[in-house]
C-alpha cells in the first residue's frame, strides 16, 4: 500500500498542525456567536463520529456476530440460478423490446449487436419447500435449505463491467480506494479474536471464465490498515512470509520483536504516526497467528460426516468446499468478516456447461455451511451471503443459438440469496418483470444492501463515519436504507 | 420618588374593560366576532406574559404597606384585562370547550375582574389591610392556576409530568390491532393538539369513532383506503411542508409507526380484530411483532457499572470481553484456547460475573471449576460449553441459573440425567444438543413435552442423508 496520509487523532504527542489550530481556534469566543450563525451545525460537528468511534460499540443490539460471504465472482446468471421466467421460453429468439431495454447501456461486447434475441435458460426451475422457492436444477444441494434462506431477486447496480461492479460491492464506491465491507467491521467494532485477523479472505477458481481478482478488494483503503482483510491461502503457508525461517527459535523470535517494537515506539514519538502503533500491533498479531492460523486451518480433526456433509472436495486445499469448511472454522474463532471469492462466473459464451460446472463446485458446500452452522447454533449470530456482483442479460450474446449461448452483463437486475444473522427464513422478496431484466417490486440497491448488512451487525450505516482528508466517509456514502421487510 | 403618575383616563380605562369582560362573560352565546377582533384574540399568547410578571411584582411588593409607582400598578391591572378580553376572543374561535379551556377561561376573568376590583379599593384609598392582603394572595393562587391550565390547554395535559410517567403500555400477549397498537400511536403523537380540550383543525382523535368522523379538511381515514387517506398524506409530506403532521417542532412518526397506521387502514380499521388473526404474510404482523420484542438494551439497565478500563485489564489475547451494544453494562465473554490454557483465565473474572450475559467456552477443555464460574453469573442467557468433556455431574452446577435462554451442548458428554436439569429452566428458548450421551428416547420425550423449545438435534435425518450418503462429487 501507498504512503496513507491520516487524520491525526487527538494524542498528547501530537504537535499542533496547522489545522489543529484552526479547529481550535473556531471555539473562540468571536468565531463562536458568528459561527453559530452561519453553520447551524457547527457545534454538532463530532457528535456523530464520537459515537461512531468507540472500538467495539455497536450502536444497538445485534442479531449478527460475524458475516461469511460467498462471492461468486464473474456474475452468475439470475436467470440460470433463482429467477424463474416463463415468459423467455415462450418467447424466445424475439426481439428484447426496447421498452423494456429503455436505454440501458451495454457493455462493448454486445453493444453493437443489432438484435437482442431473448434466451430462455436451457436448465429447469423447480419450487422448494415450504416457502415455495423458485430454484434451478443446477443447485439440488441449495434446493433443501430453500426455508433457510432469503433469495433477494431485485438486487441492481449501476456498475456494467466486473471491476467496478465487484469494487462496488466490497466498498460502496465503483472507483478504487475506499475501505472494504469487512474493513469498516473491523474498525466499527474491533476484533473479537486477538489471536487472527477480524477479516479473513478465501480465494478459489472454478473452470469457467474467470476474471481476475485483486488485493484492493481487501484493502482497508483509508482506515488503519490494521482492519485490512488477510488473504489466506492453500497449502502448507496459509499466510504469505508468516513462518519462521529454519534455525529461528520462537523465544528468538520473541526478543526481535521486543527490540523492533522499542524502536517503533522511539519513531512513534517522534512523528506521531499512527500507521507505525498499526505495526507494531501487526507484528504481535503475526507472532500470535504463527500458532492460531494452522490451529484454524488444521481440518484432520474433522469428523467423516462432517467432511461429507461438504462434500469430499473439501479435502483438497483451494477448493470452495475446502475453503466453505474453513469458513465455519474460522468463523467459530472469532472472524468477524469472513470472504470467500469463488471465480469462474462469467459466462459470454458456454454459458450452460459452464454454470453446470460452476453450480457443482458450491452448490453442496454452501448449503453444507448453512446446515451447519444450524446445528451449531450459529446460524443464529452468523449472517451468509451468496451472490456475485451483477445479474446477465435476458438476450443471446452473439448469434442465436439455444444450444450454445451466453449472456452479457446486466445491471438492473439480479438475484442473491441471505441466511441466518436476523434475516427472515423462506423469504422470496423482491421481483422482476417478466422478462427477468427490470426490478418491479421492493428493488435492493448495493447502498441498501450494505446499510442492512451493517444493521443486522449492530451498527447504524449513518454513524459509521470516517473523516479522512476534511471529509467524512461512510461504507453507504450519502444513500442506503435498511431493507426492514428481511429482517427477522 | 414622588408618585406623578395619577391619571383619572387610566381609571376609566380600567372600569370600562371591566364591564366589557363582564359583558362578554355574560352574553357570550350571543356574540359574533368580527375577523379583525378574532385576530386580536390571536395576541393572546403574547401579552398573557405581561400580567404574569407584573401581577407577580406588584403583590410581592404589597401596595398596602408600601408604596410603590402607580403607573406599574395601573400597567399590571389593565395588562390583566387585556389578557382577559384576548383570551376569551381567542376561545370563541374554538369551536368546542373542554373542561381544561373552561376553568382557564374563568380562572382567567376572575383573575382581572379581581385585579380590577383590587385596583379600585386601592385607589380610593380604604384600605382595609386584610382585605388587600386577602385579595393578594387569592390573586397569586389564580395567576398560577390560570397559568398552568392555560399551559395544558398549549402543551397538552401531560406537559408537566414527569418523563417516567410517558405512557408506555406493555403490548398484551395476543393484542387488539386497534387498542394496543394503532390507539397508543396516536396517543403519543397527536392526541395532545387532537383532544376535547384542544380540537385543533376540528378533529378528535381520542377514541375510532372520532377518527372516522374526521376533522375540518374532511376525511381523516378512509378503512380500506390508506392513500385517499388525510392522515396518511398529511403524514408523508415533507417535514416542511406546512400541512406535516405532527406539526414543525413535533418529533415526527418513526417510519414504522407510519406503516403500521396505513396497514391497518388498509385492512379497514377494524377495532376488534387481534394479532393471531392476520395473515402470516400481512406485513403489519411482523410490524406488530417487531414492537412486542422488549428492547434488550432496556432489561440490562440495572446491572452493574463496569468501566472500560475494567475491561481492557481483564481481556487478554485469548479472552475477548465485548460491550452488547453502546454503553451497556451487559458483556459478551469469548474465551479461545491459547497454548496453555488454564481455568484461573476465566476465574479472574469474577468481579465483573454479574455483567455476563454471553459465555462462550466452546472447544475449552473445561471442567468443574469453569462450570463453578458460569453458575457464579446470575445474568448469563446464552452459554456455549459445546465440544468439551463436560458431563451430567459438572453441568448440574449450572442448575441456580436462571435467565438461561440459550445453550449449546453439542459433542459433549452429558447424559439423560442433564435433561432433567433442562426442564428446570423456564427461560430455554434454544437448545442444541446432538452428539451426547443423551438417548434418542429422552431426548424425543423431551422434544414433545417442549413444543416452545427450538430444540436442534442435529441436521435433519433426510437432507443429512442427502448429502452425506450420496456421492457428493460426480465424475466427468
């Protein structure tokens, strides 16, 4: 990460800047009446950031503790997955009217198409259990935990191509460089497990097209970068340069860190920088996750139905039902945020054989990690998510052929499923037309999506502030209201 | 100093609005007020201040013993009047009395009338002291009754009262949509403008058959018709908006409250219909169940302080102690397990057992003494002990506990007899108890007589078979 440029907190040995003085200043006595005057809330300036900034202080009760979320990255198919639309078969290789299209932008792939051909889903859609949840053979796993789950079909962005789009799932802004959801818990609420880091990330790739993924997604952007998100990783190194090298003793070890952190600390006098009190807390944290992470990550102990229950794939280090069942683990250790990415979801072309791969690498273990978490109790404090980061288009890309299609990106409508965490059991919420492209019923923003997600978290998305560089910035910027209706 | 002030035009001034307050008293019934005297009436609020204040003084500084300016008692007096006179033009405009309008309005008249009258003993110079101090005091006793009722007449009848006697009923177990839930809203949000004694726009919204009466701008609900209804528009102006209801200055409705009202005009504001007899998927069903849950925050109120500091010396790397919400007293206790564990981590915490609402010990290998602790913490409602060696013998400590609500025993090794124990508890909501040494008979007997318990005896035979028994990984 670049050089960060923070606010100073209000430190003893903090000498007074430029601006400090200023602030300061504005509490004379002449500036007090005028200011009064002209900036009504001149003096409720801090309020909201002294109660946003307790480390630890939930604004109310919450129904979540922690959040794993399933990232399916590249964009599953609404129409493939959980929004069933009749309408596309009977339909079907007509023309997408332009009253319904109204104008919507296209991404270069199929901009230039001059027909939009509507393309019925080649896989079928059953209803399950008793909430009667239209879902489609490709998720048989995900089918039996239908009245576990909320599926939101009238998720919309504005974002068009996966970089921004995913950017701005994970930080509330489609241009790079604000903090990451898990970020902003981290430093809402601190860490619950002194011993790992409050935001745990989990990457693995399926065969379909994928696109790429990139450490900015688990960046804290401009918070402390001790909330950033810790990519873990398959293998005998989870984390990247955490081992020892051979011939280092632990008690060794511990006398480095003791004389590194003293000279920290001569250099945090000096300067008054924060990042250096981060790093001084990292190295410990380190130290303590050289016995905790393999601890966490050690899945033999495990019992064989357990493993079963996942699926056997979850055997194999890097998969999504490893990574599922590494999930409950950490979860069950005290990881606030916990993200999974699983890649391969872009389907321009293939679309069916690909999803069909796709749909087999999570189908069993995200259902497997709903189950059990039940039976542990914890489905009850632990908020799951799947979804991706836009819908796809209701045409054919390319030419028309019901055998071989894909789909382009689409914004204005897609479909994501919740559980656990306060949110209703068997919910369907939300619809779209009947041509599954426009939202027509209770639409869910990303802003929306957020302020809920903190919400069930305790926290108030219009108090969770950071002031950086003279303004104040939040996961749902200026917009987001809590979606009530899921909530349980 | 010399009282120059002594005007005999002041006098009559006097006498003259006297008998005009009489008049008006007398023959209010038949009196119709011109608009531009109906619009001095709307002063009254203004200069009410006056005779307050100068009365006050004047009293106080007791003519009959001493002497003091003229020109301020004559201001005092005819200020008296002046309130009066306004006062009873600006009730005219109201269209009906209340009992708290009708005592103001003659406490008010007797109040000047009284003044006057005590103006004119004084000023023709007999002056019978007991009568003067008796006329004083009884003045002092009406300006403050005039006052306050005049006040509640403003502010509402419960202005004055304390905080802690705001109105807040418990919602019954299975409540009446209209009297428990929709009526209380309006109780606390517009009955105090929209009350017998106040009537503002014309409308009564005490009781249902006011409401559908409606007010001046006609309908106020529409059963069956939220969005036709004056209530609800009024409702979802902006703040602003100068027909915002409750008015600027009022706190307005929460948005739940809003919906509430409209679900219940649209469902035809029923007065008889109860919770149990709406739809499961009817939105003001969960609207209604949402405001049953009492606030948690609320039932830890009485537990005691613990400070921050408090809270930093005890945690340590592999114990995490976390405030449940904002500033409450009432913590959560997570304990992981470090390379050595040992029970004294836990029992350090004794001086701080009563805030204990969450325990949480999963995986720990505990015994006797961490049980010991957790019976130690007479507020603990949530208790994970779940994969530890734990048996019947140590979790029978847990039995003088009383506010259990949730507990997680999976994976340990307690038997039937703990069962007994979990009968005990009243308060058990959620038990997750699979992978014991319980028998599935028991267990099952237990289940049955327990329908209020979610009791999770694991993942379902069936789904488990599903995905346990079939091969998970097909084969390209």
């Amino acid at each position: 990460m670049g050089h960060h440029h923070h606010e100073p907190k209000e430190k003893p040995s903090l000498k007074v800047n430029r601006r400090h003085f200023f602030s300061q200043l504005s509490i004379g006595i002449g500036s007090l009446a005028l200011g009064s005057l002209l900036i009504p809330d001149l003096f409720k300036g801090p309020s909201n950031e002294a109660k946003a900034l307790g480390l630890g202080v939930r604004h109310f009760a919450p129904k979540a503790k922690r959040i794993i979320y399933l990232f399916q990255a590249g964009a599953p198919s609404q129409l493939e997955t959980f929004d069933h639309k009749p309408t596309l078969r009977k339909r079907m290789g007509e023309d997408l009217p332009e009253s319904i299209r109204n104008g919507q932008r296209l991404t270069g792939m199929t901009a230039n198409q001059d027909k939009f051909p509507l393309m019925p889903p080649k896989i079928g859609f059953q209803q399950h259990g008793q909430s009667g949840t239209w879902i489609s053979d490709f998720f048989p796993y995900t089918a039996k935990i239908a009245d576990e789950i909320t599926v939101i079909r009238s998720m919309h962005t504005e974002a068009i191509n996966h970089d921004p789009a995913i950017t701005f799932f994970q930080t509330g802004s489609q241009i790079s460089g604000r903090p990451c959801m898990g970020s902003w818990l981290s430093y809402g609420l601190g860490s619950e497990n002194k011993n790992l880091p409050s935001f745990v990330v989990l990457t693995s790739r399926g065969k379909g097209n994928s696109q790429g993924l990139y450490a900015k997604l688990w960046s804290s952007g401009f918070l402390d970068s001790k909330h950033q998100g810790v990519l873990l990783r398959s293998g005998k190194d989870p984390v990247l340069y955490l081992n020892d090298p051979e011939g280092l003793s632990r008690s060794d070890k511990r006398h480095l860190l003791d004389h590194v952190s003293s000279l920290n600390k001569l250099h945090h006098v000096e300067t008054g920088d924060d990042e250096i009190e981060s790093r001084i807390a990292q190295y410990e944290m380190a130290y303590r996750m050289q016995m905790s992470v393999p601890d966490v990550m050690d899945i033999s102990k495990e019992p064989e139905h357990i493993i079963k229950l996942y699926g056997e794939d979850c055997q194999v280090p890097g998969t999504y039902a490893a990574n599922a069942l590494q999930a409950r683990r950490l979860a069950e250790n005290g990881v606030r945020f916990i993200q999974l990415y699983h890649q391969g979801w872009d389907q321009h072309g293939n679309l069916h054989e690909e999803m069909s791969g796709q749909a087999k690498d999570v189908d069993q273990a995200s259902a497997a990690l709903v189950l059990d978490l039940k039976q542990r109790g914890m489905l009850e404090d632990t908020l799951v998510i799947w979804g991706g980061e836009f819908g796809r288009g209701n045409y054919c890309q390319g030419k028309f052929n019901p055998d071989n299609y894909g789909r382009d990106h689409h914004p204005r409508a897609f479909s994501i499923w919740m559980a656990g965490g306060g949110i209703k059991p068997g919910l369907n919420y939300g619809q779209t037309d009947e041509f599954g492209y426009n939202v027509v019923e209770n639409p869910v923003h990303i802003n929306d999506f957020h302020a809920t997600l903190l919400h069930t978290m305790g926290l108030d998305h219009e108090q969770l502030i950071y002031k950086y560089q003279g303004r104040r910035f939040r996961l749902t910027d200026v917009a987001g209201h809590v979606v009530k209706d899921i909530l349980a | 100093m010399a009282n120059t002030f002594k005007s005999k035009w002041a006098d009559y001034v006097i006498f003259g609005l006297s008998i005009f307050l009489i008049f008006c008293l007398l023959f209010e019934s038949y009196i119709e007020l011109p608009p531009l005297v109906a619009w001095i009436g709307r002063w009254h609020p203004l200069i009410l201040h006056f005779p307050i204040v100068l009365l006050i003084i004047v009293i106080f500084l007791d003519p009959s013993r001493s002497r003091i300016s003229q020109l301020l008692l004559t201001i005092a007096v005819l200020s008296a009047l002046l309130t009066a006179i306004s006062g009873f033009f600006l009730g005219k405009e109201t269209g009906s009395q209340g009992d708290l309008l009708f005592w103001h309005k003659w406490l008010g008249a007797t109040l000047a009338i009284l003044a006057a009258i005590w103006y004119g003993l004084l000023a023709m110079g007999r002056r019978p002291k007991f009568l003067i101090r008796g006329m004083q005091i009884l003045m002092g006793g009406l300006i403050v009754f005039t006052g306050h009722y005049g006040g509640m007449v403003t502010h509402g009848e419960d202005f004055l009262a304390l905080p802690s006697a705001r109105k807040s009923q418990e919602i019954p177990e299975n409540p009446l949509i209209y009297t428990h839930i929709v009526q209380p809203i309006l109780e606390n949000n517009c009955v105090q403008c929209h009350n017998p004694n106040k009537q503002k726009g014309g409308l009564l919204m005490t009781d249902l058959s006011a409401l559908l009466k409606g007010g001046e701008s006609g309908n106020t609900i529409i059963p069956g018709q939220p969005e036709q209804s004056e209530m609800i528009r009024r409702l979802h102006l902006p703040s602003g908006d100068e027909e915002h209801m409750p008015p600027e200055g009022e706190r307005p409705l929460e948005a739940d409250e809003i919906r509430i009202l409209e679900r219940w005009i649209a469902l035809g504001a029923p007065d008889t219909m109860r919770l149990e007899h709406l739809e499961p998927s009817e939105p003001l069903s969960q609207l209604i169940r949402d405001l049953m849950i009492p606030d948690p925050l609320k039932k830890w109120e009485t537990l005691p302080a613990v400070a921050d500091s408090t809270l930093i010396n005890l945690s340590s790397d592999y114990l995490s102690l976390i405030r449940m919400a904002g500033t409450t007293n009432a913590l959560k206790v997570n304990a992981y397990k470090p390379p050595e564990y040992h029970a004294q981590m836990l029992l350090d915490l004794m001086p701080i057992r009563e805030n204990i609402v969450e325990l949480d010990l999963s995986g720990l290998p505990i015994g006797q003494d961490e049980l010991s602790f957790a019976a130690n913490c007479p507020n603990l409602e949530w208790l994970e002990i779940d994969q530890t060696p734990i048996s019947d013998e140590e979790i029978d400590t847990l039995r003088i506990l009383q506010k259990i609500r949730l507990l997680k025993v999976f994976e340990t090794g307690i038997g039937d007899k703990s069962v007994g124990l979990f009968r005990e508890w009243k308060t058990l909501k959620n038990l997750y108890i699979w992978d014991t040494e319980i028998s599935p008979s028991v267990l099952e007997e237990f289940k049955t007589e327990n329908p209020g318990i979610l009791i999770n005896t694991g993942i379902d035979s069936e789904i488990r078979s599903y995905f346990v028994d079939s091969d998970s990984i097909p084969t390209e």
